[in-house]
C-alpha cells in the first residue's frame, strides 16, 4: 500500500482574541452613611473622666456626717457661678457645666432636684437645707476649695466657731411641720437636741412642735402645687 505523503503547512495563526468584557455589579447597595456605633466608656474610662477635686476625701464623707457650714444660699451661688459662663473666657480655664452634669458629679440627684432646691432661693439663707442637693452641693464644692487651694472665708470661719465639729443643723426653717415628717440627722443625733430652749421650756418633743409657719410667696396664686 503506498505511503500517503503528508501534508506539510506553515505556522499556525494564532486564535482569534477573545475580548475581556467589564464586570458589571447588578447589586444595588450603596455605602452606609450611618455613623460607626461606638463603644461604651469603661468604668476606668469614667473615672478619668471626672473633675480631679472629686478624688478628695473629706472626713466623715463615707457615712456621711461630713460638718455643712456654709449656708443654703452661699451653695446656691457656688452653683449658679458654675453654672454660668465665665466673665473672661480668654483666661478661664474651665468650660461652664451644665445641670445634669453637675448633679451627676455632685452624686445621687438628678438635675430636677438640683434646680428645685435652686428654687429656694429668695426664701431665707437656709431654705432647702433638707434637700439632698444642700449636703452634697457643700461637699462638691468644700472639695473644689480644697483642689483650688482658697482659703476660707470670714463667713466660713465664724460658723466653724459657732456651731463647732457638727456644723449647721441641716433643718430648713421656712418648711412646714407636723405629722411624721422630719429632719436629717447623723449617726448618734437625737432631733430633740434641734428644739429651741422655749420648746425644750415647754417639755415638747421634736413632733409634737408647733409647725412653722411660712409666708406664701404669691397669696393671689390659685391651682398651685404643693411642695
């Protein structure tokens, strides 16, 4: 059988290109504008994160029996002069608080109670001295005294030698008495001890007192609430 002779062929062409079509996205997200969710600050985080004159501790502060003798009106204008812009912001070095931070700081109050003891002002230097906010605001700022090395005023001094180790009776004396309510008293105090040499006089208890009487301060007011 005779041999087929092959074929032979020149080179090869090279195969057609195939072209590389762009990769379209069908999906139809767009990005996020949300803003990134941040964590909560830590306990340390907080702690850093608080005025330095809070890490002061005051005598008798743990069971607190801490001596109060500045009166109610002078805590409320320690209060109002932080809550207030300062005169020259080019040399303050502090920003002023608000109201919800300040009773944070000062402790277990929220800022409604701190403006309702603000509210006694006008009505006597001690109106509002068994409000939580007067012992606690005295505390805040004793210690803010102390941080910022001022001295004590004239005022401060007398009432340390008037009153003594005990300092002011925290006893508003424009509330209303009577029935079950009283006043606050530290560790080993008896309220009977507050009475006035007439009352003692007179051999009555601290409940069985007569109530104060207090001067409304708008007698036309109607639909009032009651304090």
């Amino acid at each position: 059988m005779p041999k087929t002779t092959r074929r032979s062929s020149g080179p090869r062409s090279a195969p057609y290109p195939i072209p590389t079509l762009p990769t379209i996205s069908t999906s139809k997200s767009r990005p996020s504008t949300k803003p990134k969710a941040t964590s909560k600050p830590t306990e340390s985080q907080k702690a850093c994160s608080l005025p330095a004159h809070l890490s002061i501790s005051l005598p008798g502060e743990e069971t607190e029996s801490v001596p109060v003798y500045d009166t109610c009106d002078a805590v409320r204008d320690s209060i109002t002069s932080l809550l207030s812009p300062p005169a020259d912001p080019t040399t303050s070095v502090r920003e002023p608080y608000t109201k919800k931070a300040l009773a944070e700081y000062m402790g277990d109050i929220t800022s409604q109670s701190l403006q309702r003891f603000r509210d006694h002002e006008g009505n006597g230097e001690m109106s509002g001295a068994e409000m939580k906010a007067y012992y606690l605001g005295y505390v805040f700022f004793e210690k803010l005294r102390i941080h910022e090395g001022r001295p004590k005023t004239e005022a401060r001094i007398a009432a340390e030698t008037e009153f003594g180790d005990r300092g002011r009776e925290l006893r508003d004396p424009t509330r209303k008495r009577g029935g079950t309510r009283g006043i606050w008293v530290r560790p080993g105090e008896n309220p009977n001890d507050f009475l006035t040499a007439e009352e003692k006089a007179q051999g009555l208890s601290y409940r069985e007192r007569p109530p104060t009487k207090v001067a409304k301060a708008n007698p036309g007011a109607k639909g009032g609430k009651k304090k």
